[in-house]
C-alpha cells in the first residue's frame, strides 16, 4: 500500500474531492480527470455506468478483490460527477446523516411526498 496514512479513512473522499476540482480548474493534458471534465458530463456517465456494470459482475462472480477494486472505481467516478457539478462531499455526507436511523421505506415515501407537492 503506498500511503498508510491514509488506509482505512474516510477522509480520503475529501482529499479525493480536492483533487478533482484542482483538475478541473487546470485541465492539464496529462490528467485523466482533467480528461473527463473535457469530454463532458456524457463521458463522466459513460464511466459511471461502466463501473457500476462492472462491479455488479464482480459481485455475480463473488470475486472479493474485483469487487473492492469496483467500488472504488465507481467512488471515484461518482466524486469526479460531483466535481463536475460542484457538489461537495459535505453535502452528502449531511443527507446520509438526514437518512440515518430514518426507515428506507419512509425516507422515500418523505421524498416521493415532497416531490408531488413541489
């Protein structure tokens, strides 16, 4: 592992998330988020749906490493589209704390609700 600082800690995603917006900000050639910001929204997608496919064949398989390597693949690629959006961590992290302890079954009953009346 190459930085043992950071196993195991979720803070990772913030520092990950600063990354992604420093590539942005510079689009340099050599960076392949910089890539991604470049071919657009469509792209990030493409990627997204891509990994998701992929980790849920790993997990067909019940390939453990395949699907730790896929989850962290499909992570990033969702942070690069909160990038792209400029959502930060935070504001997830605040809606899975609004959710926590909460029924799934409620929570989206909550949100159908609110979405009819808006």
């Amino acid at each position: 592992m190459k930085n043992q600082s950071i196993k195991s800690d979720a803070r990772i995603l913030d520092k990950l998330y600063s990354v992604i917006l420093e590539r942005k900000a510079s689009l340099s050639p050599d960076s392949y988020v910089a890539s991604l910001f470049k071919k657009g929204t469509e792209k990030i997608h493409a990627k997204i749906a891509e990994e998701s496919g992929e980790l849920i064949e790993a997990s067909q398989q019940a390939y453990r490493e395949g699907i730790i390597h896929e989850t962290a693949d499909l992570i990033f690629h969702t942070m690069v589209l909160l990038g792209q959006w400029d959502i930060a961590p935070d504001e997830i992290y605040s809606e899975l704390m609004r959710r926590f302890g909460v029924s799934g079954i409620v929570e989206k009953q909550q949100r159908t609700t609110k979405k009819a009346h808006d």
